[in-house]
C-alpha cells in the first residue's frame, strides 16, 4: 500500500512514517518543513519527502494517487493538499487512527498519558522493557537516547505509545490517546493546557474519561493519588483494575510511594504495599523524574517486569534528547536544553535543578513558544514558576499577544524580556561565569539560539 502522510516531519507524524514503512508499505510524505534530523532520519529509511503541499504529490489521476492519505492534525481545511484529497475521493484517515487500525492492533498497548511527564516516562518504560528482555515496539514524542529513534514495530507484543489529550485530525476532534485501546494506561498527572483546542479542564477530563472507558476490565490503570484533576476522573466511572502512586512521606501505604535519599532525586528508594523494592541511583533529578520512574516500573510490572529488574534497568537510562539535556560545558558554564513550556514543569525542573546545583546561580532562558502559552493563559503564575532561578531572559516574540513585561512586575527575580534573540544571546553570554547554570526553556528550535549561545561563551574563552 502506498501511504502519503502531509505534514510528515512533526514527531509523531515522523515516528508514524517509520512505523509504517516497517510494515512494508511504500511511504511518501511533505510538509513545509522539511530539514534534519527528521528529514534525514526519514530519508535513511527510503522515504521520499516533498517540501510543501502543492497538490500535484497525490498524482494526476486515480491510478497514480496514493492508496492512503494520513493528514496530520496540524493540517487543516484550505491546505491544498487537503482540499484536493477531499475533492478527488482519496481515502484518508488521521495518524492515530493510522496507529490503531495498522500497528496497534492485537498488541499489549502501554499508553502513558498526562500534562507533564508523557515522553520521559514512555522512554523509561520503553527502555525497562528492552532491558528485561521484551523487545517492545514503541512511539514516542522525542528520541530516547537509548534507542536512538522515536519509533519502531518491535518483536513482541508489547507496545509503549506517548499518549497525547491533543485532538487528531481537523475531522476527528477526539484526543489521539482514545483510538490506542491500551491494556496499560499510566496517567501521570492532569492540568489545564492546549487552551487553542479545549475551553477548560473539565473538557480535557472528559477526553480522559473517553480513553478509561477503552481499557479492559483486566487491564490496569496506574494513576497519581494526590491529583484532584485526576481522582475526578475515576470518579466519573472506572471498570478497570487500578494502582496508585503517593508522593506522600508515607511509605507504608498501599500502593507505590518513594523516599528520597538525595535531595535532588537522583537516589531514592522505591516501595510497594509497603515493602520496599530497591533503591534507585542514577543521573537524572527532581521530584517529577522520581514520579516518572515510579509510573514506568508500575506499568512494566503490569506485564510481568519485576521492580527491582526494573530499578536495574533505569540506572543505564538515558533521558530522551531536550528533557535537561546537557549541550555543552564552557568555562565551568553548564548549558541545558529543556522542553519545559508550561509554569507547572518550568517549577519542577528549576527544584530538581536548584537541589543539585546548591547555592549555584541559575539563569533560565524561555521561549513562551506553545499555543497555550502564547494565548496568555498562564501569564499569571509563569513568574512564579521561576522563583528558584536567580535570574530569568524571556523572548517576546511577534506572534505572543500579551506584554511579558507587565507579567513579571511581581516576579520575585531578576526577569528581562527582550525582543531579539541575539541580544538575548549576547546579554546572557556576557554576564555568566563560571559555576553558572544555564536553562534554555523551549518546545521549539528557538531560532538556533542554543548553539548561538554555546558559541558566543566559547568566544570569551
């Protein structure tokens, strides 16, 4: 079958083309940003990509269109590859319906869903999995640097799938995590987000409601016992069989619950029901990767992983690319590129950051990029989030509709909002010293202000 995908290059859509190509079919696809490392990573796998959407790619006539057509759901009615699809009765489907008819079908689906947290924990349970022997195949929206890709079919069936709340195609307004059927359904936590598609959390809560209605009565729901947002979602009916996680210092309860060793998280001991499982020491920090890690080695017990073979397992885990990713050291300055782009996870990683870096000074640089962000919703506790950086840079760009600066008057640090990236650049470049922490916040390339900057540090040398 020869499959077109339009809009090819975003990760999942990415990671759907490498899927697809592994079962066989002849895929082809376009997008308007055709570059590396997707591109190259796709073209290595014999997959021709077309920059753009000039409709002539679905061929002149019914002989030579594709067989299948998988719109991407940031494609939308006026696209003219959209219009001729529809124009010429091309069949065509969105990416998760893609997944679930072609890839997921008759496997052990493990959907790790939630606000924060999705890719790293699908990458730590993915790698669990792998270790023990499962072979799994897996989607994830990232690249974990164990595999170095973010898709493959796998040789069991067993099968990790990053499981967005985001809709799935400009036809099918449903989140993408409902056509996934899981077996295996992580939620890692619930907050407001995508304020460009959903009106307010009680509509993201009933898409989570949608997607607990597809797992089996035999299948196992593992859930955070503290999130309001979450245990109101249960409430709302559950027929599965459920496991919980505590973050309480309460290590006796039922359930799973973690104790600190080191403040900074990258040593803890793991219980269940009470009894412990091991300790965990291995190079990631803060409280939300002890969480992730928790959730990870719950859903690989589920298909017959045992906790400590796990623990084992995450100790040579390696974070996915742009979670805390350390991308250069000069000078005794340590530069990081994080995905953070909501207040909640910019906090999480800044206390996971200030617990390893001490009295250090932390400097953040953040591209308020997403469409929540730039919408204004949290405009009101972003500055919060970043109390326990020393000193913040925010890039107002020309699509963001609200004025940062007004944003920050009751920011209790240092916050400077600049509209050039060069001059933030320059301005964060000058000021660091040795022993610094740089952040870079940003669910985009940011201009490729991340190379700029190691470059710039390398020039004071």
């Amino acid at each position: 079958m020869h499959v077109h995908i339009l809009g090819i290059c975003g990760t999942f859509m990415g990671g759907l083309a490498l899927l697809a190509r592994a079962e066989g079919h002849k895929v082809t696809g376009s997008d308007t940003n055709v570059y590396p490392p997707m591109s190259t990573q796709l073209e290595e796998q014999g997959i021709e990509l077309i920059q753009g959407f000039d409709p002539s790619q679905l061929g002149e006539s019914e002989d030579d269109a594709p067989d299948l057509v998988v719109i991407g759901n940031a494609m939308s009615r006026g696209n003219t590859c959209v219009e001729a699809v529809l124009n010429r009765g091309i069949s065509y489907t969105s990416g998760p319906q893609f997944l679930a008819e072609h890839i997921l079908k008759n496997r052990w689906v493990l959907a790790v869903s939630g606000t924060h947290g999705k890719t790293s924990t699908s990458s730590m349970l993915a790698w669990i999995l792998e270790y023990c022997g499962y072979e799994p195949g897996f989607l994830i929206g990232g690249v974990p640097q164990n595999f170095g890709v973010s898709a493959r079919t796998g040789n069991s069936p067993f099968f990790v799938v990053e499981a967005d709340e985001y809709d799935s195609a400009f036809f099918d307004k449903r989140s993408k995590f409902v056509h996934y059927q899981p077996r295996t359904l992580v939620i890692n936590n619930l907050e407001f987000d995508h304020a460009d598609i959903f009106d307010d959390l009680k509509a993201i809560q009933r898409q989570f409601n949608h997607v607990i209605r597809t797992v089996p009565g035999e299948g196992k729901i593992i859930w955070p016992k503290e999130s309001q947002a979450v245990t109101e979602v249960i409430k709302m009916g559950c027929w599965s069989e459920q496991e919980f996680y505590s973050s309480s210092a309460d290590t006796g309860q039922a359930g799973w619950s973690t104790k600190l060793i080191a403040d900074d998280g990258h040593q803890f001991e793991l219980f269940f029901d009470g009894v412990s499982q091991g300790t965990l020491d291995w190079q990631l920090i803060g409280q939300h990767n002890v969480e992730n890690a928790t959730m990870a080695v719950a859903a690989a017990r589920h298909v017959g992983v045992k906790p400590q073979a796990a623990i084992e397992a995450l100790v040579k885990f390696q974070p996915p690319k742009r979670r805390m990713e350390l991308i250069g050291t000069v000078n005794g300055i340590e530069v990081y590129d994080d995905f953070a782009h909501h207040p909640t996870a910019i906090a999480t990683t800044l206390q996971g950051t200030r617990a390893k870096v001490g009295e250090g000074k932390i400097t953040i640089i953040l591209e308020p990029r997403s469409n929540t962000m730039k919408s204004g919703v949290h405009k009101d506790t972003l500055a919060g989030s970043m109390a326990l950086a020393n000193e913040a840079y925010l890039y107002q760009a020309d699509n963001i509709d609200w004025d940062l600066a007004s944003a920050m008057n009751k920011a209790e640090l240092p916050v400077k909002v600049l509209y050039e990236i060069d001059e933030i650049v320059e301005t964060v470049a000058e000021k660091a010293e040795s022993g610094d922490t740089i952040v870079v916040m940003s669910n985009g390339g940011f201009g490729g202000l991340h190379q700029k900057l190691l470059k710039k540090l390398n020039a004071k040398q």
